[in-house]
C-alpha cells in the first residue's frame, strides 16, 4: 500500500473503522514524518478525534517544541479553540525564546476574529508572565495595546502579576554550538547559519548571513558571533558582521584597519582579536602582502573602533587562535613565508590595552596548517584537519599527549568546547570540497575515544564553529 500527502488521513479514517491496525500504524508513522509547524496542530486534533493516542501525542511535542514558529505563521493556529490555545500558552514546556512570544501570539489570534474573541483577552492574558517581560517592550508595545489599554483588568494583569513567577526553560539562554557558513558539496559558499543544543541534541536553522564570504574567521564574544574579514566576490575585505543572539539578527560591526584572509581570531573578555593572515585572496601569498599586526575591537566600549594592540615577531596565515585562560592568546601552526609550515606554538600576554609577545615557544610534534584548536580549562586540543590526529597540550605541566583517532578526517571542520566537551563538525574527509560531510563527532575524555552525535542540517566545509549562550 502506498501512502501519500494527499490520502494519509483518508485512509487512516477507513483503516480505523474497518479495525486495520497494520493501516492505521502505517498511516500514524507517516503522518509523523510529515509534521510541520503548519500542520502539527490539525494532526493533533486529527489523532484525538480518531483515538490515535501517539499521533496526538507526537504532534503535540511537535507543536510545543516550534510554538513560537506555529503561533507566528501557521494558519491552523488561528482557528485553535479558546481552550486549546490557553492548553498551550499556559505551559511551561512551550519553546519560546522570550515571554514577549507568548503575548504576541495571543494577540494574533484574537485579531483573526476580533468581534467574537476580544473578550477572551483577559483570560488569555492572565498566562502572559508580564515580570518576565522587557520594560521597554511593555511601556511601549504591551500597555499601548488596544486590548490592553481600554481594559482595567487587562492594565492590572500588566502591573499587578507576581514578581516571583518563574520563566519558562525555553527563555533562559543555555550553552549551543553555532557553525557559520563554509562550502557544501557543490562548492557553494553557503550563508546558512545553523544551531545545537546538547540538550535536545538537535539542530535548528538561524538567520543567513548577510553576504557569501569565504577564508574569514569566527569568534563568539559577549554571546555575539562576529565574522570578521575573508574573501566576498573574489576579492579581500575588511568587512565585520555581527549576529546578536539575543534579537537573532545580523547587523554591520565596525570594519577591520585592513582587509584580511586566511587568518585567525579569538576573544579576551569583551575584547575581540584578529592575528594574520594576507591580504591576498589566495593562501600561497607573497611575504609582502601577509598581515604583520594584531588588531582589537573593544565590543563593550560605547565608541567601537578597531585598533592596533601588537605587532606579530613571525606573521603568518592559516594558523589558528584561541583564547587561554584570562589573559593570554595562543597561535598554533600556520604558513609563515618563506618558512613554509610551521610546527611552533606562540604565545602572547595582555598589558593594560596591549598584547606582549612572550618569546615562549611549545613546539609540535609535526608541523601544522589550518589547525582546528579548543581550549578547555588548562587543556589546549589541536586536530590536524588532514587527518584524523588529535593531541592534547597541558599547557601548565607542558605536556603533549597524543588521543584517539578521530573516527573519520574533517579537512577544514570546525572545532569548538561545548559544555566542557570537544566537538569536530564537518568538514570534508579528503582533499575535495565534494566531499563535504555533516559529520559531528563529540570526545570523551575519561574514556578517550569518540562517538557520533546528530549530525548538522547541512554538509559544510571550511566553516566557522563556535559556542554562546543562546535563548
């Protein structure tokens, strides 16, 4: 039996009258693959209706856990029963990312059939956790509201609601991996944006990046992703982008003193670095073009601008940056001209508004180019992006210790520590883009081997990979 889009319910309703329990099992498990925020609500009240208990229940997970996507642009939402709309804006298991969510969507959907449902406001209100919610959003969208503004009551709910609710899990900010842009398979560059939680151990789509842009760096600073520099259009930029994580927005940041590519970035504080690379399009640049200067964006200060805090003893492009400790930066690998790859580990110190170059070296085991490191607490891990080599530097003790194999290459993935764990996303497993993977692969040190965790929506190479707290 072939079951489709257009005949799934039909034959579920048939199935069930005639007792087909095989058919009714078929029909509720394609159902299931097909949930969509603008249809989880009808398949809910489809699976209550015909007593299809797992159905409903599913869908209803489903809809809680895309609540703010259902409430903002499903259809069904608006002709949801007064007393399932208050099932789900009562709950505390919704997926919102602010309580202001939850007050547009009762708005919504009173405005749908506003003669008939404008006197449900109140009730309805009465789940809305006003405390919760921002004091500019409420002096200047929730009190001038017409359901707000010509009713006492509604006006008391506003002011008068306890200062001791709780907020509902979805708005507390929690630890995610964001993984930005790189190539697929195609060769592409993709603008796509994409989240983890570790605790759903799911992905979700974020907003496109502005522009395409390729061999440019990624740094988290303030729970904010910056993407700084690279190359847009085939030419090099000192373009910086922002993404405010807590609007999940994409705004213009001040741009770099110069273009750069192929370089490398990491944040102190709220201090955002950039180290290296070229202002060439191509990593085989000349000696002449490769950046020499270490530039700082102080993002707490009220007047951004970027300036220069050190001058790099060995410039170089394609080495990797990461933030140690609270003061100090640390330079793995890259390509130095004239040199060719190197195996050196530098290490620089932050004076007052400047970085000190210490003159202190860990060397490799073997040199390293586009090096994929994390530090987590006095561990620094480094990967070798051409192989599947992970080693582990204590940078107290100076000792290197080589760890498991990683299961399979992530040529240019993207490494990042979530919740005190080491994450490798992506990347390709050969020297050809084509071959770009959505592979996620997730260490545990105690018992130093790798497994395999959800893999990311979308095959990437060459991306930036970071982690913030995130509504």
């Amino acid at each position: 039996m072939q079951v489709t889009v257009d005949d799934a319910q039909d034959l579920l309703v048939a199935a069930s009258l005639f007792q087909y329990a095989e058919v009714v099992n078929t029909c509720c498990r394609f159902l299931l693959t097909h949930l969509h925020p603008s249809n989880c609500l009808g398949v809910e009240a489809f699976g209550h209706h015909h007593v299809c208990n797992h159905l409903a229940a599913e869908a209803h997970r489903f809809a809680l856990e895309n609540f703010e996507t259902v409430a903002s642009e499903s259809d069904e939402f608006l002709e949801l029963p007064e007393q399932r709309l208050e099932s789900y804006i009562s709950s505390n298991d919704i997926e919102v990312r602010m309580e202001e969510s939850v007050f547009e969507a009762v708005v919504r959907w009173i405005a749908a059939d506003v003669n008939n449902r404008k006197s449900t406001a109140c009730s309805l209100l009465s789940h809305v956790r006003f405390p919760l919610i921002a004091s500019s959003y409420l002096q200047f969208t929730v009190l001038p509201h017409y359901h707000v503004a010509q009713c006492s009551r509604c006006l008391a709910l506003v002011s008068g609601t306890p200062q001791t609710l709780s907020p509902r899990p979805s708005t507390i900010a929690k630890e995610v991996m964001v993984v930005v842009g790189g190539s697929d398979s195609r060769g592409e560059i993709l603008t796509s944006v994409e989240v983890y939680s570790p605790v759903k151990c799911c992905w979700k789509e974020l907003p496109d990046m502005p522009a395409p842009v390729q061999y440019c760096s990624v740094t988290a600073v303030d729970d904010d992703v910056f993407v700084c520099g690279g190359v847009v259009d085939g030419k090099t930029v000192a373009a910086v982008w922002r993404f405010v994580s807590a609007t999940q927005q994409w705004l213009p940041a001040p741009a770099l003193m110069q273009p750069r590519a192929f370089h490398s970035s990491a944040a102190l504080s709220r201090r955002l670095y950039v180290v290296g690379g070229t202002r060439n399009t191509s990593s085989s640049a000349p000696s002449e073009s490769v950046v020499g200067s270490i530039e700082c964006l102080d993002v707490g200060e009220s007047s951004q601008q970027w300036r220069v805090v050190a001058t790099v003893p060995c410039p170089r492009l394609g080495s990797q940056t990461v933030a140690y400790g609270d003061r100090s930066l640390v330079e793995v690998g890259g390509l130095q001209a004239g040199t060719g790859v190197v195996s050196t580990v530098e290490l620089y110190s932050l004076d007052g508004q400047r970085l000190v170059y210490s003159g202190e070296q860990f060397v490799l085991p073997e040199p390293i180019y586009e090096a994929r490191v994390a530090a987590a607490g006095d561990v620094l891990y480094v990967v070798w992006t051409d192989s599947r080599r992970v080693i582990s530097l204590n940078m107290e003790r100076r000792i290197f210790r080589r760890l498991s194999d990683l299961r399979s290459v992530h040529r240019y993935g993207g490494t990042t520590v979530l919740r005190g764990q080491l994450y490798i996303t992506g990347g390709s497993e050969c020297s050809l883009v084509s071959d770009a993977t959505s592979t996620v692969e997730l260490y545990n040190a105690e018992a130093d081997e790798w497994s395999e965790v959800t893999p990311m929506c979308h095959a990437r190479t060459g991306h930036g990979c970071v982690t913030i707290h995130m509504r």
